[in-house]
C-alpha cells in the first residue's frame, strides 16, 4: 500500500491509535447559545510513532433561526497535528523536510528510510509534494503578505499557536507559527538556540503580522514552555494563554505511562516458557512419527508425520494459545488513553478464562461420561 496526498485505502487489520479532539470554545460567536456536536469527521494519517485514527468532533449551534446553525465549528488543534488532505502527521513532514534539505537526501532514499525504520510507505510523487509543501512553509516570511490578510478577510478575530518541531535529537528545531482560525502557517524559523530573546522575537513578529491583518489576537496556544510563557505575557499581556490539549494529555499521563510501563516488565516476567511449552507439543509429536514409521518404508514417512499431527488436536489448542500470549506479550500499541500495559492485563486474563472454561468443560465431559 502506497500513501500519497489523496484518500486512500487502509488494511483492515491497520493498528490505529485513537486521537479524539473537540472544541475548546463551544460558545456560538453568533448568538452566545452552547453549540452542541452534531457529527463527527475521521481521518487517518501516519505519524513516526505508528499510524493514527483522528476524530474531530464537529460543532454547530442549535437554534435554527441562529446564522451559526447551518456552520460547523472543528477542533482548534487539528491542523496542529496534521494539516487537511495530508496523510502524514507534523513530525513526519518535518521528518522529510529535515533529510531533504540537510542531508540533501534523494528523494527514493528518504522514501527507503521511511519505509524500513518507519514502515511507512509514501509514493515518491506523494513525498515530492510534502517537499514542495515545506519549502513552501519556509519561504512564507519571504512572501507578500496580501495573501494572508485575504485569507483572514472576514474573520473578527484570530488564535494564534507556537510549537516547536525537532526532526531528530541534536539538530535545529523548528518553530512553527499558526493561525488556527483560518488554519493557515504564518511562518516557520528554525532556531540553533531557543532562548527567551529568540522566542520572543517569533512571537513578537507574530504580533505585527496580526497588526497588519487589523485582526485583534484572542487566544495563544502552546505547550507553555518557560520561553512561550514569558515571550507570550510580555507581547501580549492581555491575551490569554491556553495548554495545548494534546501536550496537556501527554504531560498529564506521563506517571500512568511509566507505571504502565513498570507493570508491562512484570508481566513479561511472570509469563515466561512460552518456548519450552511449544518444544515439548513438537518433540512429542516428533516421537510419535518416529514410532510410527520405525518399520514404514521412507516413501511413507510424511504421511506418518501427518498422521501423528492429526491425532494430537490437543496440541494445537496448546500452540495456538501458546501464539495468542506471545502476541499478547509482544503488543507495545496504545497511548496516555489506552495504555498498552493495561491492555495487556486484559487479553491475558480474557486467555486465562478461556482456558479455564476449557478446563471446566472437560472436566464435565468426564463425569457425565462416568
């Protein structure tokens, strides 16, 4: 399977993280009425950490006569985790950006590395667009900004986001400013050193692109770093600043995270001769075949060991369990909202259950057979 910059298919058996968003103002800016959800849109993209169900609870206001009842409001912080139509997420993009034009990477190599350390499959065209996309994203500063005050034409007021994206550990990181009303990147710098002064810089320069716009600020968003906190209260002390949602959840479960982690090392601990348990169903099966065809011609040995396997259905019941719980054990998928470790716990109990109905059936076999 091929992503590219356009819908496309998902295996069946795709893993997907859930990511659910809502709104963080559900206040109609039109009447003032509570906007209640009135459908939900799904999207799915990769990210470096594996691959993403997004859902973005869509609002709308429930007074018909309100001009804000046939308009649906999206999640803020969408386009902070993937920008519409892409199929890739932010550190992915930057991911590919970071390789193009700093290692000056050949597009079918980045497409290669992707693939084996990422097991992400982009197109060499879909890759060729997210280059053109980034180059683009940088050069904006350098563009004339007449077409960022159409873009906000007709907009009372603007929410401003900073984020810092690091494409890999060691290297510059670049800061990205967005408008999240309009979902549009105002401009992106990479920074050697993100010191107060140099933040603060971004963001006052923020500040006189609102300026030109004529657009009042009503909100900032970050994960509130010491340098985002200081330079957003000094360019604008009466703006307020909020937690980015998702960093928020992260940094909350950050605890649960490691003690999930914790649990997932004593389970692992506890569940152990997984491999012994198979080698003992395979050598007696092993020694069956043998005595079977000990006086059998050698033509006839395969059905021998066929015929062996077929009379011990018991041991499949036990490789197939042995399989479940190892891939139980080996299933590290989930999040701050699905835990892996928890997640764990619980197929392996939902094995143990079966295997005691299991037991319990035999054993009621066998007394309704005596």
């Amino acid at each position: 399977m091929a992503v590219d910059i356009m819908p496309h298919i998902w295996p069946e058996d795709t893993d997907f993280a859930l990511w659910e968003l809502d709104a963080f103002d559900r206040d109609c800016p039109h009447c003032g009425h509570r906007m209640y959800i009135c459908d939900h849109r799904h999207r799915h993209f990769f990210t470096l950490d594996g691959p993403v169900h997004l859902v973005c609870k869509l609002n709308h206001c429930p007074d018909p006569r309100c001009p804000g009842h046939t308009k649906t409001k999206s999640p803020e912080i969408e386009p902070t985790i993937a920008l519409p139509g892409w199929g890739i997420g932010w550190d992915v993009f930057c991911w590919i950006g970071h390789r193009r034009f700093s290692r000056h990477w050949s597009i079918p190599q980045i497409r290669g590395e992707l693939h084996d350390t990422f097991a992400i499959d982009l197109t060499e065209r879909g890759i060729a667009k997210y280059i053109r996309r980034y180059q683009t994203m940088l050069a904006a500063r350098q563009q004339d900004p007449e077409a960022l005050r159409q873009h906000s034409h007709g907009v009372d007021s603007i929410i401003l986001s900073i984020d810092g994206l690091q494409p890999e550990k060691g290297h510059e990181t670049l800061y990205v400013v967005r408008e999240l009303t309009g979902k549009r990147v105002w401009f992106a710098e990479p920074l050697l050193s993100a010191t107060a002064d140099e933040v603060r810089r971004l963001i006052k320069k923020a500040k006189g692109w609102a300026a030109s716009f004529g657009k009042p600020v009503a909100l900032w968003i970050s994960d509130k770093q010491d340098a985002f906190v200081t330079g957003i209260a000094a360019e604008f002390p009466d703006v307020p600043h909020r937690y980015c949602a998702n960093h928020f959840l992260r940094d909350l479960a950050k605890p649960v995270l490691e003690a999930d982690s914790h649990a997932k090392v004593q389970m692992r601990k506890k569940v152990r001769g997984l491999r012994g348990i198979e080698r003992s169903v395979l050598e007696r099966r092993q020694e069956s075949a043998s005595e079977r065809s000990s006086a059998t011609p050698t033509a006839a040995v395969v059905a021998e060991v066929e015929a062996a396997v077929e009379d011990d259905p018991a041991g499949d019941v036990v490789l197939d369990y042995c399989a479940a719980v190892r891939g139980v054990l080996n299933n590290d998928q989930g999040g701050p909202l699905h835990p892996p470790g928890l997640q764990m716990a619980e197929a392996l109990d939902e094995v143990r259950q079966s295997i005691q109905r299991g037991l319990a059936a035999k054993k009621g076999g066998s007394r309704r057979s005596n």
